[in-house]
C-alpha cells in the first residue's frame, strides 16, 4: 500500500539529489552537453577565496541576524505578557506587519529609504552625505538591522505561544516562594520555555543560513563582496557565468558545512536544556 | 437501503475524483498562452518591458498586421527576468517564442550553444555598422537592431561656459576639470560626475575608461578575450574609484541606471557619464524640478571611446514561425518604425538617416551628437564566454572601489590573471 508513495517520494526527493550530486563532477556549459571532471570543481573551490569570504558573510549575518532577533523577541514577549497585557491583541498584529511582506519588496523599500539623495533615513537624521548601503564597512551591518526588524515578529510569535502556555499554579508557587523579576525570569519562564526558544533559534537559523532575497536585493552582495552571502556567489556562478557544474558543487558543501552548523548548535541548545530541566 | 445509499456515495466519491484527476492532468498537458501556433499567421514576441521595446512594439503591430497578414502578440518581461527566461525556454526547446529581445552581450553566448538562427546580413543595409556589428558573432549576423546604444557624456554647457572651459579631450583634461568644480565656490558644492557605481556598471565604465586610455580592445576577430593591458587596467581602476569616491555625490557606490540622471536633471552635477536611453526624456521635461533643459549636451567620454550598448532582435532555433519573424524584426528596423519610436518611446535609432530627421531631434536634441559618439563605440566581451569575463570585470571594478585590494595594479594583475583562465 506504501509503496507507490515510497516509489513517489524516492523520486521527488532522490532523483534530484542524486543529479545534483552527478552534476558536481561535472563541467557543464550553456547548450553543450556536460563532460565529466572528476574532482576539479571541489579542488577549484577549496582554493577559491571567494567562496570563503561568502561562507564567513553568510554566517556573521545568520548569526548575528538571530542573536538580536532572539534578544529583541524576548523583550517584546515579555512586554506584552505583563504590561501591556490588555493591548496585546493590537500590538501582535502590528508587530507581525514587517514579517507579512515579501523580502523582495523589504530589499526594494529599505533601498529608497536608505538612498543618501531622496532617502527618508538620511533626511530624517540630516546627513545626506550618510551611506549606509554604499559603505563595505556598514553595508553589513544594515543589512542585519533590516533583517531583525522584519523576522523579530517570527521568533515573538513563537516565544509569545511559549509564555501562554506557562502553567498558571507554578508562577504562583514560583511567587510565593519569592521569585519574582530576573529571578523569576531566569530560574521558571526561561527554562519552562527553552524548548519553545530551541524550536524558534532552529528555524530562523536554518532560514537566516540560506539568504538571498534580501541581500540580491538590497545591493546585489556589494559594496565589493561585503555583503555577499554563499546563496549569491552560488546564483552568480549558476546563472551569471553558467558554470552549472561548479554551482552544484558549492551548493552541496555548503548545505553539508551549514547543517553541520545547525545540528551542532542544535545539540548545544539540547544539552543546555537537560542541564536546566 | 441503506447499503444501497452508501454504495452509491461511494461510486459518487469515486466519480467526482476522478473527474478530478483527469481535470488536472488535462490542464498539465495542456500548452501554455504563450506558446506559438504552428505554421499559422501570428507570432510571439519576448520583448524588454521598457517604453522604447514593447510600448514601441504595441503601437505599431496593428500596422505590421494590416500591411502583411501576421498578428503579432508582445509578451513584456522585465529586465531582470528576460536573460533567465530565454535560458530556461531555450534549454527546453519549448519554442515559446518567434522573436526575442536580447542585449548585445549574450549574442556569443546564445548563439555560440546553438540557440540563435543566424540571418543574412546583408539585409540591414542602411542601418548603423556599429549597431549591427554587436550582434555578429564568428562572422555570422544574429540579431536585427532593435535599439542602439552608448555610453557618453551628458554635460552642462553653461557650467563650462562659466568656468571659461572647454569640453575635456581625454582623462587628464577631465580630472583637472573636476578639481576645478570641486574648489569653485561659485558652483554652490556642485558636484564634477554621477557616476554609476552598482556592481552591474562596472564593465560599461572600465571599458570606455580603459579604450579611452588607449588600451587595446577587448577580444580579437574570433571573439576570444584578448590580455588584459595591466597597466592601463590599474590606471582605469583609479580613476573609477577617484570619480566615484571624490567627484561623484553620496551614494553613487550603489547607484545604477535610474539614481543618476535625476541628479544632472536637479543641477547636483556637471557630468553625466550614461547611456544614452537611461535619461528617457527627463532633461526635456517643463517642470521645476529641471535644472537643465537647454543647458547641456552630448559628447562621447573623454579620450574618445565609449562603451557599446543595445538591443537586437533575435530569432531562436526552436522557433516554428522563422519567416514571419523576420519580418517583423527587420520591419522594427524601418525607416518609418526608427523614427516613430526615436519621436515617441526615446528609442536610440538604428538607421542613419533618423539621426537628422526633425521629429526625432525635437524628442532628443542631442541625436546628432549621439551619432558621433555612437560611430566611435568600443566592444564589450560579447563572445561566448562573455557572461563570465564581463561579471569578472564588474566583479573586479567593485571590489578595488570598495577597498577589497591594497593597490589598483594588484587588482589589475588579479583580474588579468582571471581573464587568462577563462576558455
């Protein structure tokens, strides 16, 4: 009875990768057709500085992008679990807005905003000669604020959904006990929900690793290689050079390197978590 | 009974998933809108969507129709897609499209893995050698010009007039000038250039710098990538990176195409280095916000050389309607079409005679200029590796700007280096 929906995901799933894999020893150029390469795409690469350059922006961003989003996210949380409370409603849907649009308009907007000639951004701060975008050494930097303010409201929503689901008798135990502010916060909600904060880390992280709308976007990975992340160099070598046998190549080391990434971390957070539970 | 009723839910249940199925195998087998009629009178054409490609087409298709019999339907895709669509619907050999709109730079490309038909050149007499030659590739014609296309200079006549100056003959005289504007109090903080400093600029300006310095061309009669002269190379590096960094306004490291004309437009700079179409008809416009009307005009870059551009039509191989095609093509290249669409969508003309024709100049009075600077174009890479090694060069040009290299002549010999690999 299994089998045909076996047969189908085999073939959905492991034919592709299987290609893709074939693909990576392979030198493949536009019209022609492939001719076998041995391992000269994988040697090519490894001597490529390129590719590391992309790998290192890749994870300065995804990391950094997330570390704020986390920290942001658990503010706003616990500013809508005990002040705000009656507001809460309101506030959740104004917050999820940024998370609602599509990076392509989020790369095009933040771009207008940004421009130091008719930006909003410049004009508001009175410094047109301010090139946030146009400046390697804060091309990054930006690109990692406007990710935080678009997916901070992924990870509250998650971290929100945790909060509620906290057991109203333990935080009164908890009270009564005389925990109450950080203690409060450190020694019962943080650990109560650290499964829910793994679960948010995990997937804002894998989709933090494999960006490309925003920086394509944003400033097509310059100033320079500045903000070029490995989803770039890979859409360059695939469709600007079409030098498809090398694209596959880098895309499949760099989908082995960062989810060796995100399991290690993954295992980390666990281990973290049998520590405190 | 009530078996009876439930067998019969059954059966319905059955029924309807089937009718399903079938429905949605039925509309995957079915072909796209966009897909050509075999052997019939109509064609599609992939146009740019920008006003002087398929604006320029829709106005004349009611024309073409009555004169010859063949309808023709215009398909827009935005820039950005049009490059990635072609290679997806040639790789398929769908035969999606009878006509297709193509920069001069995937000429080589295209045609060197077969995707192009090539077409007999001698038909496009009367039409600029400079535009026709962009879509030759090894000595076969693949493309009838749609748009011509060069990077020059618009610049403020009435800020040289002031300064007592004359228009600069080569780099020097241009550096100077802008050392001039930059100290002149008088000019209010006016800036010398607008130079376009996105990463998808980069090959236009190194090659009308580096032609202009005197360096050889790019690739030889067989379209392979001739050495790169590093020490011209280091000289064109630094003048990009002073003209951006020192002479150009803030922001200039990320503008492209639609930043800079607005800048010249508002009074902000005396120089415009730019393709001719990238203005459109923003300097003519009565408004208040138009610093420049009447005050400016057009000359090829200093030293003389500028960086050829355009578009072609181009016929692929899969095509089921080769014929009509060509019609169409070469009809967009008509005396009556090049002077319509010149007038009334900023096309860059494709014949020499619409350069003076009245109409044309009211729309754009710098097209007598334009031919000048259009008969002293340089080539690109447009052979077919020309995709790599004009990224290579953008690539390059963006790094040494942003500080990525700790001299111009180490970069030079780097991108040289990278050049000499590609094969």
């Amino acid at each position: 009875m299994l089998l045909p929906a076996v047969v189908l995901l085999a073939w959905l799933i492991g034919y592709p990768f299987i290609s893709s894999v074939l693909l990576s020893f392979q030198q493949a150029r536009l019209g022609r057709d492939a001719t076998w390469a041995g391992l000269d795409n994988f040697t090519r690469m490894f001597a490529d500085s390129e590719f590391y350059s992309s790998m290192g922006t890749t994870l300065v961003f995804a990391f950094s992008a997330v570390t704020i989003e986390l920290v942001l996210a658990w503010l706003l949380a616990l500013l809508l679990w005990n002040t705000l409370k009656r507001w809460g409603s309101l506030f959740r849907m104004l917050f999820t807005i940024p998370m609602l649009l599509s990076p392509v308009v989020v790369g095009v907007v933040w771009r207008v905003l940004l421009n130091p000639q008719y930006g909003w951004i410049p004009a508001l701060i009175g410094d047109q000669q301010l090139d946030l975008l146009g400046t390697p050494s804060t091309a990054l930097v930006t690109m990692i604020v406007i990710d935080a303010w678009q997916w901070t409201p992924f990870l509250f929503l998650i971290i929100s959904a945790g909060l509620s689901g906290l057991s109203d008798e333990v935080l009164e135990a908890a009270k009564l006990d005389g925990a109450t502010g950080l203690r409060l916060f450190g020694q019962v909600v943080f650990p109560l929900t650290l499964p829910v904060t793994i679960v948010a880390i995990l997937f804002r992280l894998l989709d933090a690793l494999k960006t490309f709308d925003l920086p394509f976007n944003l400033t097509q990975g310059g100033p320079g290689n500045s903000t070029q992340t490995i989803a770039i160099y890979l859409y360059r070598q695939a469709f600007t050079r079409y030098d498809q046998g090398y694209a596959v190549a880098i895309s499949l080391i760099a989908t082995c390197l960062l989810a060796a990434i995100a399991l290690s971390l993954l295992g980390i957070l666990r281990r973290a978590e049998r520590k405190v539970s | 009974m009530n078996q009876t009723r439930h067998r019969r839910r059954i059966n319905q249940g059955r029924a309807a998933a089937a009718i399903a199925v079938t429905a949605v195998v039925l509309a995957g087998c079915s072909t796209g809108s966009g897909g050509p009629q075999q052997g019939t009178g109509q064609i599609h054409v992939a146009a740019n969507a920008a006003p002087s490609h398929d604006q320029c087409m829709k106005t004349v298709v009611d024309d073409f129709k009555k004169n010859t019999g063949i309808d023709v339907v215009v398909d827009s895709i935005p820039y950005s897609a049009l490059r990635d669509k072609y290679l997806s619907g040639f790789a398929a050999g769908a035969g999606d499209y009878d006509l297709v709109d193509i920069a001069f730079q995937w000429t080589g490309e295209f045609a060197d893995a077969g995707f192009l038909e090539p077409i007999d050149k001698g038909e496009l007499s009367g039409l600029l050698p400079s535009a026709v030659d962009q879509y030759s590739y090894k000595g076969k014609q693949y493309a009838v010009p749609l748009q011509s296309g060069i990077m020059g200079m618009f610049y403020r006549t009435d800020v040289l007039q002031k300064l007592g100056a004359e228009y600069p003959k080569n780099w020097d005289e241009a550096e100077k000038l802008a050392a001039t504007i930059t100290a002149d109090p008088s000019l209010k903080g006016m800036k010398p250039f607008a130079l376009m400093g996105d990463r998808s600029q980069g090959m236009a300006n190194f090659n009308s710098i580096y032609r202009g310095l005197g360096g050889k061309p790019l690739e030889n009669e067989n379209a392979e990538p001739n050495p790169l002269d590093v020490s011209t190379a280091a000289r064109t590096l630094d003048l990009i990176r002073t003209n951006l960094k020192e002479y150009s306004p803030s922001g200039a490291l990320a503008a492209g195409f639609a930043d800079t004309p607005p800048l010249f437009a508002s009074g902000q700079v005396a120089f415009l280095p730019a393709f001719d179409a990238s203005p459109g008809n923003l300097f003519e416009q009565d408004s208040s916000t138009n610093a420049v009307k009447g005050k400016y005009s057009f000359a090829p870059l200093p030293g003389g050389a500028g960086d050829l551009g355009g578009f072609g039509l181009a016929i692929p191989t899969d095509s089921k309607n080769k014929e009509n095609a060509k019609k169409f093509a070469e009809y967009m290249a008509s005396p009556e079409v090049d002077v319509k669409c010149a007038a009334n969508n900023g096309r860059g003309p494709v014949r020499e005679t619409t350069f003076s024709d009245k109409s044309a100049i009211a729309a754009n009075p710098v097209l007598p200029q334009l031919k000048t600077a259009l008969e002293a174009g340089v080539k690109r890479y447009t052979g077919a590796k020309g995709g790599t090694l004009n990224d290579l060069v953008d690539t390059y040009t963006n790094r040494y700007v942003a500080g990525d290299f700790p001299s111009a002549q180490a970069a030079a010999e780097q991108l040289a280096a990278e050049i000499a690999k590609v094969k």
